[in-house]
C-alpha cells in the first residue's frame, strides 16, 4: 500500500513509501513550508493542494498516486500557538481534504498521542514536555533505520510524519515494514 505520512503545520512533515519497503532508508522523508510569512494564510491550502497534485498526479507524477494518506490531526483552533498558525493550520487541512476528495485518496487522520503511543510506546500518559517526546520519536526513527541520526529539534516534524507514516502502515496496511529492526532482529 503506497502511503503518505504527514505532520501538517508551519513547516509540515512528510514521508512518502510503499508498505512493501524492504529497507527503511527507501522511505522518504523531507520538511517543506507551504506559506511564506508574508503571504495570506491561504495559500497554504492551496500550494499544498498544488504540491500534492504536481507529485502524485500529473503532469509527470514523480510517485505513484497514494491508496493511503495518514495526517497528524489537527490541534483545535484554542491549542494553536496564534491565530496565524490556527488559520495555516485550518487551510492546510481544507487543501489536503480537496486533494484526497478530487483524486479519490483515503484520508485519515491520527491523534499524535496515539500515533506516539504505537511507535515509542508513549503517549500523553508520558511525564514530560511535548519536546521530550518528540525527542523520543526522532531517536526511535534513528534506531530503527528511517533516519541517518537523530534529526535536530530544527527537523522533528520529518520524524513526526515518519510516526504517522508507521502507524498508518501498520494500522491500515496491516503490516510491519519490512526490513525493520525489532528488538535486535528483521521483521
């Protein structure tokens, strides 16, 4: 199942990959800004609606088109840190929805907690702050080989789509990458 996995926010994460990956270094897995700061918040729903079209449609896809798209959910609108990251945040929503509804690809969303709570074990049960788990993810995305090093705090939204990436495999595809390293050994 071809799948992408995604952080959305200011600077959203992706990953991109087949659930039949025989390594995990043939995941793909980048971070990219869909709105320039002086830009309407706007134009965040549409460039990534835009991107998404450009990459997996047409003209020349660079992939295959996704059977599976798996987004971090939204945090509600009072959670956000401003109002400009809540209006980015709702417009990244509504072009990924348009996206997936034109070129009929499945959506889902994940809470983080729960995408956590299947790839580190730990979910808001943890005690600590949103940044320790988050350091958690990137050095547990290093240890089973998606990641050449534990990515800088600068690049945690790389392995945050990565999390949603694995849970949306392993959820939805019903399998376990293969090639992945558990507990010593290759699933």
């Amino acid at each position: 199942m071809f799948t992408v996995g995604l952080d959305l926010g200011t600077v959203t994460g992706v990953a991109i990959g087949d659930s039949r990956i025989n390594h995990p270094s043939q995941l793909e897995s980048f971070s990219m800004r869909f709105r320039k700061p002086h830009e309407p918040f706007q134009m965040a729903g549409y460039n990534i609606e835009a991107w998404l079209t450009q990459t997996f449609i047409k003209p020349l896809p660079q992939y295959a088109k996704p059977e599976l798209i798996i987004a971090e959910a939204m945090l509600p609108i009072a959670g956000q840190k401003s109002d400009d990251a809540a209006m980015v945040a709702v417009s990244l929503d509504q072009g990924l929805f348009n996206f997936c509804k034109r070129f009929h690809v499945r959506l889902e969303r994940v809470a983080r907690s729960t995408a956590c709570l299947h790839f580190i074990g730990q979910g808001r049960k943890r005690k600590g702050s949103s940044e320790d788990i988050k350091q958690l993810v990137a050095e547990r995305c290093h240890l089973l080989g998606y990641t050449e090093y534990v990515l800088p705090k600068a690049k945690r939204d790389r392995s945050d789509a990565i999390c949603c990436w694995d849970f949306g495999v392993a959820t939805y595809a019903r399998r376990r990458p293969a090639g992945v390293a558990l507990l010593g050994g290759v699933a």
